[in-house]
C-alpha cells in the first residue's frame, strides 16, 4: 500500500468522527438522540436508508455477480422501487398519524401489548444476530486486503477497531450523527465505485462495450432458468423483490427509524421512494465496475486475465489489490470500511431505540436500579449492544460455515411473518390478538423448516421468495387460528 493511500484512509477515518459530531451536534434528551428531533431533510434520510441497506458484502458480492450475470441487480432494484412505494402508501401515514417511535407499536395498538413486544423481540435477536455475522463477514475481505498491503490483521481486532470507531460517533451523536455519517460513507464508495467503472472503461479497446452490449452482457434479468431458485428471474425480481421491499422498509426498525425521523409525511415518503432509485444507481455502478472487469486484463498479469478463476467475492478486492492506482485503492478500502460501519452505527441506534420504546418497564427497572437518565441510559445501552455484537460475531467465527449461512438468511426468514402480521392489522378487520399471535408462532416454526428442507429443482429457495412465503404461510395460519377462535366463541 502506497504513502497515498495510507494517507486517504488515515484521513478519511479522522475525520469521519468528527465531521460527523459537528454536523449532529449535542443530544440533550433520550427522545432527540434516538429520534434525531424530527428534524432532518428527506435527502439525507433518503442516503441514509441506502447506506444502511448496504453493507460490505454488497459492496464486494455485487461486482461479482454481474462479472458472470450482467446488471442482474438493477432488474432487482425495479422490484425494490414497487415494494417501497407501497409501504410510502400504506404503512408511513399509520406511522406518522400515530406518532409512533418503532413499527411495532402499530400492532401494539391494533393487537395488544403482547403481539409488539413478541416481533420487537424478533427484530431484536434477527438484527443481532444478522448484524454480528455481517461484522464478522465484512472483515474477512479487510483481513484480505490489509494483509495483501502487508498490514497483516485478524479479524478480530479489525472488527474491535472498527467498533471503537463507529461508537465514538454514535455513542454521542445519536440517530442524527448516525444519518450523517451515513450520508458521508454512502458517497465515498458510491465515488470510488464510479472512479474505478471510469478508469477501467477508458482502458479498454474501442468498441469494447458495444460488444459487451451485444452479447446481452447488459440485461436486467436471467432468463431461461429455475424461476424459484433464480432470485433474478423476471418474477423473482419484480413480484419477490416488492415483497421483500415491504417487509425490508415497512416493518424493520433499522429502516423505519430513519422515516420517522423526517420532517413529515411527506418528507418520509420522498426519502423512502428515491433511495430505491439511488440504490438502483449504486447496483448499476457497482455491477457495470463488475461487467468492466470481465473485459479487462489483471494489471501485471501475463497472460489470461485471473479474474474468471476467482471466487465472485474476490475479484473486486483483486482489482483494489493489483489493478486500482494509487491513492484510489485507499478511496476503495476506505469505501468498503464505510459500508461495514454505516451498517453497524445503524444497527446500533436502533437496537437500543427498540428496546427502550417496545420494553419500557424493563428499561425503568434498569434505569431506577442503575441511577441512570434516560439518556444515559440509552448511551450505555448502544456500548452494551455493541459488545454483544462482537461477542456473537466472535462465536461465529469459531463455529461451522453452516452457522454463518443461517446467521445471514435468518433475518429474511422472519420477514414474512413480520409482514404477514402488519397486513393483517391494516386488511384483516376482524383478527385479534391471540390468533396473530399464535399464527405469528406457527409460521415463525414453519419458516425454520423450510430453511432446512425447501430445495426446488435441488436448489436453495431464491432469497427473493422467502419473504412471500412467510407471508402466505402467516395468512393460512391466521385465518385458521382467526375461525378457530371465532367459532369457540359462537359455541360457547
């Protein structure tokens, strides 16, 4: 690694903590520090949401899909924009008209104390869960890296330095330096995956693109193959990723913390409709870098390119490593230690705005026996989250590849039941609370096996149908505990 780049990204991480502080200024109550006062512009949210859905895994994984399947990715992004435009509709204006601090106390109000408490509950252990394998996922490309620029580093302290840092700023500033250095991290990987797309693509051959465009080297969708195992198929994308976009931004705290923030509805709905178009714009840079790739020697490389025998996750560290000039590989590393911490300072908020909004007697028994003010309290709670992380994230990394697998798919597995029980309490009048309950269990159980056996065609279920699934599974549940109890209360 070159003075130029040790210099880029010993900048861009000292000045990360600081510039966000100051743009987040001092949170003086529990209410500002978790809900950022109402106060914050729609673009800012709108990047913010992007940052937080990315994390280091997409930025790596993205450019090696499209290196052997095209711009697969931007077809999925039409289904995001369908899915977030229905939440826009119907899940922001209950929100905002109800005041409400998590999406959970929407079925607190329709179900019952108990029903929003038990998917908060959810959201709490999927996110930890999920969060610590990303943690531990996301280092294991900087380890790469690092070591690649003789700056050899175990996971383990990779994910305690990047811990340390990402509190500095969260622990202090809040949801509001959490949205803001979003914003900073989501613009620096968003630059250096368009400076990367524009170097490659001027050191091509002339007509280069024109025959990546006329091998279909560009198409939005996979055609021809498994439609339920294929999470780019036409229907997969548009019909699959809608749903998982409702789910994804309609009934999980870590991305309707940041709507609710928004200076009003309209505000919410503006940022939630245009990150799917910024998201769209980020997957088509990550995955045009991809298709790049596939046409562009491996500097220094003598004959045939390497990149078509490597892994897909590892031909964008490759690049970084022995193509990028210098200074930009320390923009790119600096870009991928971003979405690693943009993910995690969003994890972090909202872990502990959910448990204090969702758990309040609990937290004032934790405040009374400690002395603790609310706000306090919540600063104290955001470091003891983030020890849990790296705690979990530790015990997976000691465990099977197995493990790291469920860990990654078990948040997409509770979707379903999650969405399920929220359309429930919008279209199911007549639905109380034990029968959304008991079916909210049911399906929750029912998810779990079909991680293990649903194999169609011998394949894994496409991520795009797992939310569907769930949803439809929670719906038969639901009208059967709903005229089970309907018909006890008729005879009795």
């Amino acid at each position: 690694m070159s003075t130029r780049d040790l210099l880029v990204m010993g900048l861009y991480l000292a000045s990360l903590p600081l510039l966000t502080l100051w743009m987040a200024g001092r949170q003086k109550t529990a209410r500002s520090y978790l809900g950022g006062g109402h106060d914050l512009p729609w673009w800012g949210i709108c990047l913010s949401l992007v940052a937080t859905e990315t994390s280091t895994l997409t930025v790596v994984s993205v450019p090696g899909v499209a290196f052997r399947h095209g711009m697969v990715f931007v077809g999925l992004a039409a289904g995001y924009l369908l899915g977030r435009c229905l939440v826009a509709w119907l899940l922001l204006p209950r929100y905002v008209a109800g005041h409400m601090h998590t999406p959970y106390q929407f079925l607190g109000q329709r179900f019952g104390a108990t029903v929003q408490r038990a998917v908060s509950l959810t959201f709490l252990v999927t996110r930890v869960i999920g969060e610590a394998v990303r943690l531990l996922a996301g280092t294991l490309p900087l380890a790469m890296l690092l070591a690649a620029f003789h700056l050899p580093h175990g996971p383990l302290a990779i994910m305690g330095a990047l811990m340390a840092l990402t509190l500095l700023y969260t622990v202090f500033g809040g949801l509001k330096a959490v949205i803001w250095s979003d914003v900073i991290q989501f613009c620096t990987y968003l630059l250096g995956a368009i400076l990367c797309a524009a170097i490659l693509w001027h050191g091509l051959p002339p007509g280069t693109v024109a025959d990546l465009a006329r091998a279909g080297r560009f198409h939005l969708f996979d055609h021809g193959t498994a439609l339920l195992a294929d999470p780019f198929a036409p229907a997969s994308a548009l019909a699959g990723g809608a749903v998982l976009a409702m789910a994804s931004h309609g009934t999980d705290h870590l991305m309707v913390q940041r709507l609710l923030a928004a200076r009003s509805l309209r505000d919410a709905r503006l940022a939630l409709v245009a990150s799917a178009l910024v998201v769209g714009l980020l997957f088509a840079a990550l995955s045009l870098l991809g298709i790049l790739l596939s046409a562009a020697p491996a500097a220094g490389a003598a004959g045939p390119s390497p990149y078509p025998s490597l892994r897909g996750d590892d031909i964008f560290p490759y690049y970084i490593v022995h193509g990028a000039p210098a200074g930009l590989s320390g923009l790119l590393v600096a870009g991928i230690l971003s979405a690693t911490m943009g993910s995690l300072s969003s994890t972090l908020n909202a872990l502990t705005s959910a448990a204090m909004t969702d758990f309040p007697a609990q937290c004032r028994r934790v405040a009374r026996a400690t002395g603790l003010g609310d706000l306090s309290l919540a600063r104290w709670l955001t470091c003891a989250w983030a020890a849990l992380l790296i705690a979990v994230a530790q015990s997976f990394g000691q465990g099977a590849t197995s493990l790291v697998v469920f860990g990654l798919s078990v948040g997409a597995y509770a979707y379903g039941p999650m969405l399920g029980a929220f359309l429930f309490g919008l279209f199911a009048p007549r639905a109380d609370g034990r029968a959304v309950l008991a079916a909210y269990g049911a399906t929750l159980a029912a998810m779990g096996l079909v991680e293990l056996w649903v194999r169609p065609g011998g394949h894994a279920l496409a991520f795009t149908w797992i939310v569907p699934l769930g949803v439809v599974l929670f719906s038969g549940f639901g009208l059967l505990a709903s005229g089970c109890r309907r018909f006890r209360r008729a005879v009795t």
